[in-house]
C-alpha cells in the first residue's frame, strides 16, 4: 500500500474568506447557464432571478467588454442585474466605495460565489 501526502501551500489572510480562495462551493454558472440554456432562454433568466441576489455581497469574474477576455474577480453588494442583448449579457449594478453607480458585465461561465453577511 502506497501513502500519498498532499501538501497545500495556500496563505490565507483575515480579511479574505478562504473557502472562496480555494474556489470551494460557490454556484457554477457555466454549468447552470449549459443546463438551462439548452431548454430555452427564459429558463436561464428564471434560474438567474430565483437565485435572490439584489442586496447581496458577491464575488464574480468579470467578462471584458467587446470580446469574451476573461477580467479579474469582483466583490461587490448587489443593486441591480439587467439584461443585455444577448443571453450571455448580464450586468451587475453596484455603488464603489464612493458611493457612484457601476456596472459590470459577469462572466457567465465562472462560478458566482455569495457572501454571508
């Protein structure tokens, strides 16, 4: 019998959650957008609604503007989610740290990790 040991090299800080550091959990969209999809466009925005997010803190992947670059990860509260032209287009609103509205496209294909507050 042969003994593997795994050695995990992760440094974690107070102020990030680890669990989402290690990519843990969190909801697939890629998978949830594959699987609805395919039924019909309307299946996808109902997932995306009964998933309750206006006035939670999430963290998500942003999908780069113009073309399908992946951007950097996002932590942010909820204000409001729209639609784009297309079925893979949703905007997440958000107010920055002063207070201005933003938006951001997600990347639908990543996982979209909720906070506890």
């Amino acid at each position: 019998m042969k003994i593997v040991k795994e050695h995990i090299d992760e440094k974690f800080e107070e102020t990030t959650d680890s669990v989402r550091d290690m990519h843990i959990g969190g909801i697939d969209l890629g998978k949830a957008w594959t699987e609805t999809v395919s039924e019909g466009i309307r299946k996808w925005y109902v997932f995306l609604h009964d998933l309750n997010l206006l006035g939670k803190k999430v963290t998500v992947s942003e999908r780069l503007p113009h073309s399908n670059a992946e951007g950097p990860e996002k932590t942010l509260v909820i204000k409001d989610i729209k639609r784009g032209n297309f079925p893979s287009d949703i905007y997440f609103y958000y107010d920055d740290d002063e207070g201005k509205e933003q938006r951001i496209m997600i990347n639908v294909h990543k996982k979209l990790y909720i906070h506890d507050v």
